[in-house]
C-alpha cells in the first residue's frame, strides 16, 4: 500500500474544510492510496508527473513518487488560484 506525504499548503486548506466537506476531501485522499490513477485523474499539461482529481467543487492535485503519494495542493476547482499556487511551487 501507498503512504500519503501531503505538504503543509494542502493540509492547511484541509483543515480549513467544515466537518462534511473535510470527510469528503479524506475519502477521496485515501481511496487514491489504493489506486493512484483512478479513472477520473488526468496529468497536468506541462507537468505530467503530477495529477489532478476532482471531487465536488475541489481539486486535488499530486504525484506519485515510488510507494508515497505526494499530496501537492487542495484547492476550489473552478479558481485558477490552485495552478498560481503550483506555477509558485514549482518556480521556487
């Protein structure tokens, strides 16, 4: 089985979810540790070792490196914030 190393952005707007909708992002999170590239996951255009999964109004965005899934950044989906966010991450 995968282990889960999320980073602090991506914790940090997780805790940030009320109760519903933190459980919601969670199942989502640990059904990816047992199938990394469900059928609803799609490479980034530009950056294809990272993925993106939709769940409701969320984006998920990671990678997987060997036996860890590297949880990258939480975001609202219909915000081009989220990809601002990883084009920082990745410039610095």
């Amino acid at each position: 089985m995968l282990k889960l190393n999320p980073t602090k952005e991506a914790l940090g707007f997780w805790n940030s979810l009320d109760a519903k909708q933190y459980r919601q992002i969670g199942r989502k999170v640990l059904s990816l540790l047992l199938d990394p590239h469900p059928n609803d996951s799609a490479p980034l255009i530009g950056h294809p070792e990272y993925f993106r999964v939709d769940f409701g109004e969320y984006r998920i965005i990671y990678r997987v490196e060997d036996d860890t899934i590297k949880l990258t950044l939480i975001g609202l989906r219909n915000d081009g914030d989220i990809y601002k966010k990883l084009k920082r991450k990745l410039a610095g």
